[in-house]
C-alpha cells in the first residue's frame, strides 16, 4: 500500500532538522535514514574522530612543552580507554537522537535503505512511500580507488577504523587530505609508526601553499610523510601490508610496509543508492546531485544539501544548508521569496598537528577571481603570547579586497587556528564583511587573538600579482 506524505527527508544526519522542523510546523513527514542514525557526523565523523584526536593533541603538547622549559614523564596511554571513551559518547547520543525522533509527532521513521521507483515515489524497505515534497540528505562514503590489489589485501577506513580494539605497530595511510593527516597525527601520537602516501606534491592542497610548506615540515617529524606518490599497488608480504607508490617527480616505484593500511583518498556520494534518474534527479560525473543556487535539484520539489552535493562536506554548512532548503520548501511562496545558499564565507578546519583552519578565498584563488588584493601575514611569534606559547610554525594570513576592505580570507596553521579563524568568519558575514571592526577594535593583550589583528596591519600588494598557481591536485 501506498503511504502518502507532505514531505519526505532522506538521511537523519543534516537531514533530521529538516524533518524536525517540518513536523513541528504540522507537516507529516516521513524520515527514511539505512543508520546509523545521526549520519556521518555523530558516527563515524566529525564527534567521534575529535575524540580520539584530543589525546592526541594532548601527547604533543606535552612533547612540545619541552620548548617553553617543562619537561613531562613517561605517558601511559590507554588506547582502550580513548576508544570505549568515544564509543560510549557516541551510543548515548545516537539513543538520545532516537528516543527524539520516536517521540516526534507527525514523523513516521523508516529504518531502511530507500531508493526512487518513480519521480516522487521511494521504496523504503517493504514499503512505498510518496509526498510532492521530498528532501536528499543521504551523505557521502569512502571513495575506493581501483588500486592493484586493495580489495584483496583489506583496509580500514574512517568507518572500520572505530571499530578497531588493538593500536597498530604501524599504519600506512593512502591519501594526504584532512582524513589522512588528521589520522595520521592521532595514531603517531598513540605510539604507532605511520607513512602517509598523498598524490599530490602539497599536504592538504586544497590549504593556501604557505599552509601546506607549514603543514608539510611540522607533520614530518611524527610522521612519514610522502607526497607526489601515486599508489599503484597493494598487496601482503608474511604477516605484514605492503604499498607500492610511484614517485611522481622521479618515476620510480617505492614499497612501504606496516601491519594495516589506512585508505583516504577521498569520498564519493551516496546518491547513488537512491537511484535518482529514476525520479529525473541529474547527478554530475563524479555522482554528486546537481543543485540550483536554492539547493534544488533538477525535479522540481526534490532538494538536496550536504556531503551528497559535494560542495562542502562540513557538517556545519549541511547544518547551513537545511535552514536554506527548510525556508524554501516552508516559506517560499514565490520564486521571489526564495532564499539563495550563499557560500562567501565557508570555514573549515583540520585537526591534524599543527592544526589548520581557514575561510574564504586563498591568495591565489582571489587572484584568478580577478580581485584586486592586499594580503597581510603575521606569525604568531609576533605577539607576546606567541613567544609565550613558543610556537615558531604558527602564522595567520589574510587577503582583502583593495578598493574595499572587504575580507575574502583567512587561512592559519598552528594552535587554536579554529577558534582564531572563526573571529573573521564573523567579520565576512557582517554587513559591510570589511576589516574595519578589526581595526578599531582594542584587542586583549597578551593573547594570540592579537596576531589575527596584526596579519590585517601588515596589509601590502602581494608579491606576484598575476600568474598565482595553487599546489598541484
């Protein structure tokens, strides 16, 4: 039998405040989510991979506490610990969400894998399911490149990595992005020897190129760090893993072996599972859904938002996102009252050591964009605090629009760059989203917030103005 809907959302992560809101506003919902519930985020992202790597950001600060004249003893580190420590922070959150979602009047949960039969009509487990409204939400999963080998050998990943009870002796991570390097610097930390293959010749090189030389030198000195290599290769040797890489800049084949493999190389949408084409929902080459700037797809009535777009897979813009999609399936009335996703001032971070944040353009891409530019540095050792904390890698760059002072970007390395990077992203969705607040502003001293206002001071044309490139992909 035919169950009909007013709205249909299809993922609990981003997904469930879209359901949530819909039901509270007297919609009947229908909520389809395979699980775990919560998504990517609360399960197998962003919650449970910042526990794991807080310790690990504790074991290096206490190895760099050295510098500032504080020498730590002997660590006695709990792999166990830390693990059941997310695991059961994980489990009462995803109860607490679930108890939530049954209590939720108007929305019917569908705790099955769904895929379209028709242009407004899903099947959800044995059920059919259909509503003139229905929102895609269903995240992203590990890309699996085909490599020689992979499959046959075994790998973990993001998912199975969580699920693992005994620390490794050593890891080899394919793949040099937030995923790789954030791992990375949590299993170095916890005593295991890790190499990390990037394809690329620049660490995170999506990060301004500055950030990624900062990035490259400091991670080096936990890790193996190798880039430029292409895995070509996977396979066993006794009781141990190996990987075989070319090296890029010189077309020799190296071999790595460690005792498990770590694959990184990147996410692929979960449309798929869906079927779209069924419902006249494009995807693009790669698998991403296609989306207007209203976050609607190619059928009329269907949106979509989060890792299944593949925009901007942060849970904090598919937070973003579902505000946009709920407005225009709500509110909008008219094409006039129709809200635009607006993506000026996306912030990220990465939680690898050092850690890495930024906001808006790089230098070299608001060069491309044909913006006139000024752009300011500051390392953190210029301030007072700075020298405090003895941290001689930390910098924060800045890029500004000449004419206007408006802000385009922000991009630091080092401690705290999260909570540094987020004061401009404040600035860029301000009315004017110019540097003056900045400037007027009496900045606590001593603090490391002084070094974000001194990049700004140190405004100057940059040193090439034309022909920027950003590091190789």
């Amino acid at each position: 039998m035919l169950q009909k809907f007013d709205l249909i959302v299809i993922g609990s992560g981003a997904g469930m405040h879209v359901a949530s809101q819909a039901s509270k506003h007297g919609l009947n919902v229908a909520l389809v989510d395979r699980g775990p519930t919560g998504g990517t985020c609360l399960n197998n992202g962003c919650i449970p991979s910042k526990m794991l790597i807080y310790p690990a950001d504790v074991i290096r600060a206490l190895e760099d506490a050295s510098a500032v004249g504080v020498q730590a003893g002997p660590l006695n580190v709990s792999f166990s610990k830390i693990m059941g420590r997310m695991r059961s922070v994980v489990n009462e959150t995803r109860t607490e969400l679930e108890k939530a979602i049954e209590a939720r009047e108007n929305l019917s949960w569908y705790r099955a894998t769904a895929e379209f039969t028709g242009e407004y009509t899903l099947q959800a487990g044995d059920d059919q399911i259909t509503a003139p409204r229905i929102v895609i939400a269903t995240g992203a999963r590990t890309l699996i490149p085909p490599i020689k080998g992979l499959s046959e050998t075994g790998f973990i990943d993001n998912v199975s990595l969580l699920d693992q009870d005994r620390l490794p002796q050593s890891l080899i991570v394919i793949g040099a992005g937030y995923i790789g390097c954030e791992y990375g610097h949590f299993f170095s930390a916890l005593g295991t020897e890790v190499t990390i293959l990037g394809r690329s010749q620049a660490v995170l090189n999506q990060e301004d190129p500055e950030i990624c030389r900062v990035v490259k030198e400091v991670l080096s000195r936990d890790v193996i760090l190798r880039t430029g290599h292409e895995v070509v290769e996977v396979g066993r040797q006794g009781d141990q893993k190996f990987v075989s890489a070319i090296d890029r800049s010189d077309g020799q084949i190296y071999r790595f072996k460690a005792q498990e493999i770590l694959l990184a190389a990147g996410r692929r949408s979960n449309a798929d599972l869906l079927h779209p084409e069924r419902a006249g929902v494009q995807t693009d080459q790669k698998g991403w859904i296609k989306v207007n700037e209203f976050l609607e797809t190619s059928r009329k009535g269907i949106w979509a938002l989060g890792d299944a777009i593949g925009r901007y897979m942060f849970r904090h813009t598919a937070n973003y996102e579902s505000e946009v999609v709920l407005h225009n399936l709500l509110h909008a009335g008219s094409d006039e009252d129709r809200e635009m996703a607006d993506y000026h001032a996306v912030p990220h971070a990465v939680f690898t050591h050092p850690q890495v944040a930024g906001v808006g353009l790089t230098e070299a891409r608001a060069i491309k964009a044909k913006h006139r530019i000024l752009v300011g540095r500051s390392r953190y050792t210029d301030v007072a605090k700075g020298v405090a904390m003895a941290e001689e890698h930390g910098f924060v760059k800045v890029v500004v629009e000449e004419e206007t002072g408006k802000i385009l970007g922000c991009s630091v390395v080092g401690s705290e760059a999260p909570s540094l990077v987020q004061q401009v992203v404040y600035l860029m969705n301000a009315d004017y989203q110019d540097l003056m607040p900045m400037i007027r502003s009496q900045v606590i001293h001593p603090t490391i917030s002084e070094v974000v206002a001194a990049a700004f001071a140190n405004l100057e044309h940059p040193y090439h103005k034309a022909g920027a490139k950003e590091t190789e992909d």
